[in-house]
C-alpha cells in the first residue's frame, strides 16, 4: 500500500502550509517527512490512508522535469 519514498498529497495541511508528504517507514505506524518544512510525524496507516487525497508519483515528476 505505502512504500519507502512514495510522495502523498493528504487532505489535512500541516501548520506550515504544505499538504505533501514523503513516507519515510512504512508500518503499523507510518513515518512521515512534511516536504513543506521537514518536520518528521508519525502516524497511524488507518489514520494516513483515509487522509490520502493523491499519491504524487516521483518518477512522473521526475519524467516532467527532464
Ligand atoms: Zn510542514
């Protein structure tokens, strides 16, 4: 379902304004690295898979940027 390096954009915005998160540890509880400001959270999955609202795929962003 969620793997290391996987981009999420999630519904709930963190206090610093940016909505997009990299997963950092898969699990029961995830890791999560805030792409706004680099705060680490950790995360219940049930909790994360409801807050998904796009998996924001790296090689396609990459595939964008040349
Ligand atoms: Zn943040």
């Amino acid at each position: 379902m969620l793997t290391v390096g996987e981009k999420l954009r999630l519904r709930k915005a963190h206090p610093c304004g940016s909505t997009d998160w990299e997963v950092l540890k898969p699990g029961v509880d995830v890791r999560l690295r805030c792409l706004g400001c680099g705060r680490i959270l950790l995360l219940p999955r049930e909790k994360v898979l409801k807050q998904i609202k796009k998996r924001l795929d790296a090689a396609e962003s990459r595939g964008k940027q040349g």
